[in-house]
C-alpha cells in the first residue's frame, strides 16, 4: 500500500516510557487503527489512522488538548487516497533493505538480485491483491 498520489503519510501514533516497577524504563508505542475504508477492506478489515497535514499541530497538541479533541481524526483515510501495488517478496525480509525493495513487482515473482542465482523464487503475497 502507498499514497496514491505519492508523498508522506503520517499515521496517528501513541507513545508512552513505561516505567517498570524496578526502575527501569521502556520507550513503547503504537498505531492507531480503524474499520478499513471501502477501497481497502478487500485486503484487510483495519487500516493506520492517516493524520492530514493541516491536523499535524492539533494532534500533537497533547499539553492543551483532550483525547476527545482531536476523536474526530479518528477515522478511515479518504477514498482513493491508497493505491495497492504488487510487490516481489523481497519486502517481507528484514535483511532486504536496499532500493530494489521499492521497484513494482510482477504478482508472485521476486526481481533477480545480485548474487540470486537464476532461478526467481515465487510466492503467493499477491494473492491478498488478485480479485
């Protein structure tokens, strides 16, 4: 998934340092989620909270506002603003971290990386896209 019309996208979040009772202390954090808009809910009931740039301020705003501020922002991005594109299976490896991992893919098919060998090795990730 990505902006259809490229750029950033910002997702509401949650952050918190938990402090543990021996004194030590975790940074934690989470996204936040809804009910999936129609364009998405094909590939998942759920989808991030997408924070609009003009909301940027008022979410961040934690030292004057109340949850029930900004509750409004909690909501399915617009229609048409995610598009999904196939991928190779190359996204669902850590170590796979180079700009290769970007390119689009063909559904079920890996791009040939250096070092592969020559046979692609094939996967079934796609099938979340095939109608």
């Amino acid at each position: 998934m990505r902006p259809k019309h490229g750029g950033l996208v910002a997702f509401a979040g949650l952050i918190e340092t938990y402090a543990e009772p021996g004194g030590s202390e975790m940074d934690t954090g989470a996204i936040l989620t809804v009910n999936a808009n129609a364009d998405i809910v094909h590939i998942h009931d759920r989808m991030p909270v997408v924070i609009d740039p003009q909301d940027f301020a008022r979410w961040l705003d934690c030292r004057t506002r109340e949850p029930r501020d900004v509750a409004d922002l909690l909501r399915p991005a617009q229609l048409d603003f995610f598009e999904a594109v196939p991928v190779s299976d190359l996204v669902n490896k850590v170590a796979n971290t180079g700009p290769e991992i970007q390119e689009r893919g063909m559904a079920g098919r890996s791009p040939r990386r250096p070092g592969a060998g020559s046979r692609a090795r094939t996967t079934v990730q796609m099938s979340l896209f095939q109608q």
